[in-house]
C-alpha cells in the first residue's frame, strides 16, 4: 500500500484540459489523459481520477454545482486528504460559491477548485503548475472550500476573476488571501477554518440550488420601484 497521502482530483472540463487540433480547441477524448499534464504528481500524492464532467465552464448551470456538490459528499468518508476540482475560469467562483454553502461549515477537508488560463500545450503556461500547486493545498490544514489559482489561495465565496489573460486571474477584493503560494504554501495564520482532529459535526448537506435568480448591481439611482416591477412582471 503506498504511504503516499491520497486526495480525489474531479475532472470538470475547461482550458486546463484542452487538447488543440487542426479544428481548434476541445476537451480531451479520454478525460484520464488530462493527469499526463503534469507526471511529477505521482511524487508526492496518490490520485484517485474521478472524470465527473467535461464541459466549457461557461456552460455550467445549477444542476452541475449538485453533481460536484454530491460526487464531494460521497466521498467526504473516504480518507482523502482532500479534493481537487479542475474547473474552466469563467465560472469557477460561482461554482466554488455553490460548494461553499453546499457543504457548510462543518466541513473538515479541503476542496480546492483550479483552472488555467491556457492549454497544457503551452510551455511556459500555466496549467501544470496551477495543478500541482492545487494538489499541494490539498495537503494543508485547510478546512473549506477554496480557489488556489497563480500566487494565492482565495476563499471560495469571496473570489471572482478579474482577467481573461494574465495568470493571476483571481482576486479577492472584501477578504485577504487564505495562503501565498511560494516554496511552500503559506496559510495566513490564525487559519480561518483549519481542520480538525478529531473531527467536527456531520456535514449539513444542502446541494439544492434555486435557478431563478437576478443579480442586481447597488447604485445611487436605484429605486424600491424598480424592483416592485421586477417581482410583478
């Protein structure tokens, strides 16, 4: 048996895993060939491979938040570590939103949602090492959902992308950092959420997500009206 610690890494598609053809670019045929990005994994972590889906992140919808919700949950007894979600960029901090209170605070592991910001084929890109720096955190003591993407691991529900180019995609703008990303992964002390040995309570599973929802922006001209019509209409 290997002494090797395990975590479960969750395939979900995006730019991470993309494979270029003379059509373009699209999601690789066999999902198990995305683990070939980076081999240096097996150096210091077990893997279990769980090609959950495949899909541009864009496309992502509520009933995907629940399939990465439960195929977690299901899990959660398993004597991973942690877990790792391969996600695109366009949606990861809604869908690292939707797990955060998926999975509540009595969570006791981490679950650390990656991506890139361009295809494995790019030498000097950043999609083998966003994926070995997630599998990294997934070590730590950290108990929540997180985005570990470029220097920085963000909470889940507090992150949103702020560039469709650069590396460091993400950012934090109302809460600080959880961890900087250097030779080692530097959690920000005293750890907001930090595991547990002897564990905590069960974890109150609430996967199911409402899809009628309207995001409305705060500003100076916005009147109660507004949204009476809105609610009657």
């Amino acid at each position: 048996m290997s002494e090797k610690p395990r975590i479960c890494l969750i395939y979900t598609g995006g730019t991470i895993g993309m494979v270029e053809t003379s059509d373009g670019l699209r999601p690789p045929e066999k999902p198990s060939d995305f683990l070939k990005i980076a081999p240096e994994l097996e150096e210091f972590v077990e893997i279990d491979f769980v090609p959950l889906l495949n899909k541009d992140s864009t496309n992502m919808n509520p009933s995907d938040w629940e399939k990465m919700a439960r195929a977690v949950h299901e899990r959660r007894n398993d004597r991973y570590e942690g877990f790792v979600i391969a996600h695109g960029t366009d949606t990861m901090h809604f869908s690292a939103s939707a797990l955060a209170f998926a999975l509540g605070r009595n969570l006791n592991f981490p679950v650390v949602f990656t991506g890139a910001q361009t295809i494995p084929k790019v030498l000097h890109g950043d999609a083998r090492i966003n994926l070995v720096r997630a599998c990294r955190v997934a070590l730590e003591s950290l108990a929540e959902v997180v985005i570990s993407f470029g220097d920085f691991v963000f909470r889940g529900c507090r992150a949103q992308k702020k560039d469709e180019r650069k590396f460091d995609a993400f950012e934090s703008p109302a809460f600080p950092p959880l961890a900087y990303i250097t030779e080692t992964i530097d959690l920000q002390r005293p750890i907001p959420r930090e595991k547990k040995d002897d564990g905590r309570k069960e974890i109150e599973f609430r996967p199911h997500f409402e899809k009628g929802i309207l995001q409305v922006a705060l500003i100076p001209i916005l009147f109660g009206m507004i949204f009476a019509y809105i609610i009657l209409v």
